[in-house]
C-alpha cells in the first residue's frame, strides 16, 4: 500500500476560515489569498506559480479569531480590495484598496462601511450578475427580512466610476 504525502502549506503562517469567499483568485501566473496569520493578522499574499515565490501584506490584526478572516478582490488591471470585519462586532464591514492594480506593496488607509448592526465574515463579490442572483434568491429561502446587498451601493466608493471592470 502506498502512502500519501502529507499536505504542506503553500504560503506559511495562513489559515481561512470556510466561510469567506473568495479564497483564491488565479490571474495568470499569479494567485491571490486574504488569510489570517497566527496572531490575528489580516493578510494579503500573491503566489507566484511560476517562480514559486510568494509576497505577502499584513493590513491590520484583531484578536485570533476565524471570524475575522479577510477576503480579497482580485481583477485584472484594477487595485486590489480586501474586506474584513470583528466577529460580530458593530463597528461594520473594514476595507483597504491597493494603490496600485494587483499590487500588495502600498495600500490606501483603512475606511469602514456600516450597516446598522454586527458584521462577521468579510465575503466579497465583484460583479452585478452575482450580486444580483444573491439579493433575487433570498426571499425563497425563507429566512426572514432581508437587507439588500451593499456590494453594488458602494461598489463605485470602492473603485471609482472609471475603475469598475464591465463584467
């Protein structure tokens, strides 16, 4: 019988929590991840599948908690944006933008949206159809009163009305 090699980590000292969306995006060589570390870092990191070299941002750090766990945006030519909040914390959903596109070395300062209540799991989804098919499908699912999302109210916030890829 032959064994299996044991997994080993692709990026040390990142671990996701299952819940948050996305947790990796592929733009070419590239691949995006938005983690924690072990001390309650949000991070960012590009791995590199040709060099297998790998860069990485911390953003800002909370208490170790899973819920916590950050969630990055990544799309060809735009700046990166990562989302993440306190576990069921009421100060709202954090975010930074990337000064450049697809860059991790300088990143905008920190701003806040709030919805009027506690935030955990900082998901992030970047086109309307998507966005639009989540809203469109809560009724049926009976989960009571349903808050439209804030990806498209605040998605020209985020990017700028030129930034915005047509998806």
């Amino acid at each position: 019988m032959s064994h299996a090699a044991l997994p080993t980590a692709l990026i040390p000292d990142m671990a996701w929590c299952w819940w948050t969306r996305p947790r990796a995006t592929r733009i070419g060589d590239a691949v995006f991840f938005a983690a924690l570390d072990s001390e309650g870092g949000m991070v960012v990191a590009r791995h590199d599948l040709a060099t297998k070299t790998t860069e990485r941002a911390r953003l800002a750090a909370f208490e170790d908690d899973d819920h916590n766990n950050p969630a990055v945006i990544a799309q060809p030519g735009k700046p990166l944006v990562c989302f993440y909040s306190r576990h069921d914390a009421e100060e709202g959903l954090r975010y930074r933008i990337s000064r450049r596109p697809l860059d991790l070395g300088a990143w905008e300062p920190e701003q806040i949206l709030t919805f009027g209540g506690s935030t955990t799991y900082g998901s992030g989804v970047a086109d309307d159809q998507t966005i639009a098919a989540v809203d469109q499908k809560w009724d049926s699912l009976g989960l009571g009163d349903f808050i439209p999302s804030p990806s498209l109210s605040f998605r020209e916030q985020l990017y700028g009305t030129e930034a915005v890829a047509d998806v």
